[in-house]
C-alpha cells in the first residue's frame, strides 16, 4: 500500500493510471486518447503542446484529466 505522500508526489510528476483491483496508483507512459477528449484536446494539439501520450491506454483518470485542464488554462 502506497502512503498518501507518495501517492502526491506520483500525482504532481505526470501522468498516472490506476491499476488492478485496489486501483493502485502507478506511473503512465502517457495520457490516454480519453483523457485528452475529455480534457478537450485532440490528438495533434496534444503533439503539438509536447505532452506525452499513450495511445495504448484506455481508461480515463480525473486527476489527468483535471491536471490537463489546469496546464491548458495557464
């Protein structure tokens, strides 16, 4: 089980993905298709922008999503 302050300084480093059961937080290669959509950002913006993405991935985390949202913003 991974203490909080881990789980935080995973969360700030990029991208995560919640695996298995319990959902354990891991580091992602990269931001799913999903989370760019839902982030608001295609596929070539995200390029252009030099964010990392895995296209490999299918799920959607909030927290990516949300830290998506806040970098567009700034």
């Amino acid at each position: 089980m991974m203490r909080r302050l881990d789980q935080q300084k995973l969360l700030d480093s990029g991208p995560i993905d919640l695996v298995g059961r319990r959902a354990d937080v891991t580091a992602a290669a990269g931001y799913s298709l999903l989370e760019l959509q839902r982030a608001g950002l295609t596929f070539d913006e995200a390029r252009e922008l030099g964010l990392p993405i895995d296209a490999a991935r299918s799920t959607s985390v909030g927290a990516n999503v949300m830290r998506l949202r806040r970098q567009l913003v700034l």
